[in-house]
C-alpha cells in the first residue's frame, strides 16, 4: 500500500473511532435521561398511591369517581397509555391490576415481599408494549405496588438517535477519507520532487549533484542528510581510486625487477655460482617485498569501520610476543619494556599486525646497538627509538598511504605499515600519532579505545613452618 493511502486511511479510521465512540457516548447518554425521566415519573406515581393507602383496584380504573373510589386517584385502563399502569401483588400472592393485563412478579419482586421492603426498576414487555416497571413496597397497606409507563417515546427518541449517528458515521468516515487522500496528496508532493532530484543527482557516479535544501525544515535536514552522504560516498570513492592507483604504482618497481631477474635466472647456466645464488635470494627477497604490499592493500582496502568478531585482547601479551620476534631479527637491539596487563576489546589480528609494524618501524630505524622503548599504560601504547626520528617536513604524512620519507626510498618497504596502524587503531575507537622525543628518536603512539586493566591476584599466602619440638 502507498504511503498516500496509508494516509487517507488512516485518516478515515480515526474519524470512524471518533465518531463511533461519540455516537455511542450521545446514545447511551441520551438513553440514561429519558430512563431517568420516565422513572422518577413512576416514582412519583407510586408516592402518589402509597401515600392513598387503602383505596381499592379494579379494571376500570383505580379511584376513579365513577367506579365508587374515595381519593380520586387515576389508573389507565392496559398498558401503552400516557399516564401508566398500576398493580398490587399482596403477601400471599395475589396479584390485583388496574387493567386487564398482569406486569410480571419477579424474583426480585418477591424478594421484596419476603423482606417486607425495598424497591427496584426492571423494563419489561406487557400486551405488546414496552414498559418501565417500578416496584415498590407500601407500609400502610403491607404490599408491593408495581407501577409501569411506556417507553414509547423514548424508544421511538432513540431509533432516531441511531440513524442520526449512523449517518454520521459513514459521512464522516467518508468525509475524512477524501480528506485524508487530499491531504497526504498535498504533503507528499514536495517528497515526490526531492525523490526526482535525488533520481537526477544520482545517475552518475562521478559527479553526483547536490541538492538544494529547500521546502519544509524536515526536507531541509533530508536534503542536507544526502548531501553528506554524497560527500561520503565521493571520498570513499576518492580514497578507492587513490589506493588502487597508488598500489599500481608500487607494484610496478618490483614487478619489473623480478621480471628482470627471471629473465636473468632462466639463463642462470652461464653465471658464476656465486651470481646465481645471489640472483636468487634477489628474486625471492623481491617476491617477499611484493606479498608484504599485496597484504597491506588487502589490509587497508577492509576499512577502518568495526569488525563483527570482537573479543578481548590481552594487549601486554601481543606486545610481548612482538618484541620476541623482533629481538630474533635484531639482536644487538636493546628492548626496554614497560608493560601493564591490559585488555581491549577488538580484533586480535588487526591490532596485532598494527603493533608489529610499530615495533618494526622502530627497529628499522634505529642504530645496530641502539635502544626501543616500549611503554604500556592505561591501554596506551607508546613506542620510542633513538633513532633520525621525523623529518620536518615528512612528520605530518607518516600515516598517509604510500608515503615514505626521503630517507627511507632506499629502504625496503612499501610506506603503508603506520597507515594500516592508524586505521586499526581508529577502527577500534582509539589513534595514532607520532611525534619526535626531545632529545632525540621517534615517537609513535598507539591507543585501541578504552582498555581495562587486568586486576592482579591476591598474593597465595603461605603457610608458616611448623615450630621446630625438641
């Protein structure tokens, strides 16, 4: 169903419950005063009656003066009539009526005989006619006098009421349904638009238009929501197309020199033994430089946003095994290590391949004999070496894509390792920023958001030995 007709009908629905819970607010209502009305009619009749105890009931009519009656007191002659109809039911059961029909003795009639007390309204049908009974008991004359009116009129009051609210109803319902489609067909219409504008700006990729925020404030903030998205979009784009020419670029340096050196290998029988075993670690040392590029394309093509497979990290401990491998690497390297037990919640491959090329960029760069300092504390994790450190210049794009330093062209690597650091870091909450120590060497320090410190346990106490006996 479309949200226009959605509208009306639900337009045309709320009228309906509206209209229907006034209709039978009107009804029931008008129905309870003219009840009221017709009963405190009988209520006054039977005073009336009660206060003329002892007078006599016959079917021409109680009181009356031509029927002998001392008080005067009028009775109709049947039911239906405007003025009512009056009967007596005595103790022992007997009933007399002005008329020649009997109003029902109920049980709760005969509830009031044997409580000699009491009143009650019923509605009953007597000869045909509708009727409001009331019963009530006489003191003087120890009976129930039953007294009943037609309810004529106020059912005839009443069926109008019906129709009245019956029309009303299905024309009001009709009424808010048009309504409602002329509404909704009004409102949607600046939607309508902002939906072909997005159809325009959106047929190509390259150059999507914006649109302009116009219309109603909640169109407004519409429109500037998909222009942002479209600024995301192009970025995201942007980056895509920078690193997939970006990447080309590197891979073309050792494409060429393993091909080279193939062609070179494959007439590898002419060569002095010496040159060939040279020629090969070449070729595999160039193989191993284009895997390490190839990972982190693949590394930084994932993105930097949260991955679904998260558990906690034992930080202190990715550091440690880190730090062996790379003590195995250099080992006229002094590491100095300062390491609280921390745990973050992430990725344990990522952050893991991110502190590796902390502590590798650290290692390349300092002296044979030099010293790594390695500090964690509150889930921050700063690496320091004694090394050139930053130059001037290169210091804010160490953590661009492809970016290597002047100094570092001769040097093998791809200039992605603290790329792939920021974007774990910034994946997991947390970031990375480098700066030079002041008395010398690189600093780069890595956060992978709120870390917890692991609590230490309690010392096992130890039991004292046993007093030596003599």
């Amino acid at each position: 169903m479309s949200l226009r007709r959605r509208i009306g009908a639900a337009a045309a629905v709320a009228v309906a419950v509206v209209a229907v819970a006034l209709s039978i607010t009107g009804y029931f209502s008008t129905r309870s005063a003219l009840i009221n009305q017709v009963r405190t009619d009988l209520r006054d009749q039977a005073q009336r009656y009660v206060q003329r105890a002892g007078q006599p009931l016959d079917h021409g009519g109680f009181g009356e003066p031509n029927q002998g009656g001392q008080g005067g007191f009028p009775g109709p002659p049947g039911p239906g009539g405007a003025a009512g109809y009056i009967q007596v039911v005595n103790p022992d059961g007997t009933v007399h009526a002005s008329g020649p029909y009997h109003l029902p003795v109920t049980s709760q009639v005969r509830d009031i005989v044997s409580d000699r007390g009491g009143s009650v309204y019923f509605s009953t049908t007597v000869g045909g006619h509708h009727e409001e009974v009331y019963a009530v008991w006489d003191p003087g004359d120890q009976h129930v006098v039953m007294v009943a009116e037609p309810l004529t009129d106020a059912d005839s009051v009443l069926d109008g009421l019906l129709l009245t609210y019956g029309l009303l109803i299905v024309g009001g319902v009709a009424l808010a349904a048009l309504l409602g489609f002329a509404i909704s067909r009004s409102a949607l219409r600046p939607i309508e638009r902002f939906v072909a504008q997005t159809e325009r700006a959106t047929q190509t990729l390259d150059r999507p238009a914006r649109l302009e925020a116009t219309d109603a404030v909640e169109l407004q903030r519409l429109a500037a929501s998909f222009n942002q998205t479209i600024d995301a979009l192009e970025r995201s784009i942007e980056a895509q197309r920078h690193l997939v020419a970006d990447a080309s670029h590197e891979l073309r340096t050792p494409i060429a020199a393993l091909r080279s050196n193939i062609q070179i290998f494959l007439e590898a029988e002419r060569l002095p033994v010496g040159e060939r075993v040279e020629l090969q670690d070449s070729i595999l040392a160039e193989l191993d430089e284009l895997t390490q590029i190839v990972a982190d394309v693949m590394e930084l093509a994932r993105g930097s946003g949260p991955d679904l497979h998260s558990e906690d990290v034992e930080l202190d401990t990715i550091v440690r095994e880190t730090v062996e491998r790379a003590q195995r690497r250099a080992p006229g390297l002094r590491f100095n290590l300062e390491l609280e037990p921390t745990i973050v919640p992430g990725v344990p491959e990522r952050i893991g391949r991110a502190v590796t090329n902390v502590i590798d960029n650290a290692r390349k760069w300092s002296p044979p004999d030099g010293e790594v300092e390695i500090q964690l504390r509150d889930g921050v994790l700063s690496v320091r070496d004694h090394g050139p450190g930053f130059g001037e210049t290169d210091l804010p794009h160490v953590f661009d894509r492809f970016y290597r330093a002047t100094r570092a062209r001769r040097m093998p690597g791809s200039g992605l390792g603290l790329a792939i650091v920021k974007q774990a870091a910034e994946s997991h909450g947390g970031y990375a920023r480098a700066a030079n120590a002041p008395d010398g060497g690189a600093m780069v320090t890595v956060s992978f958001g709120p870390a917890r410190a692991v609590p230490q346990a309690p010392p096992i106490p130890v039991a004292a030995p046993p007093e030596p006996t003599f």
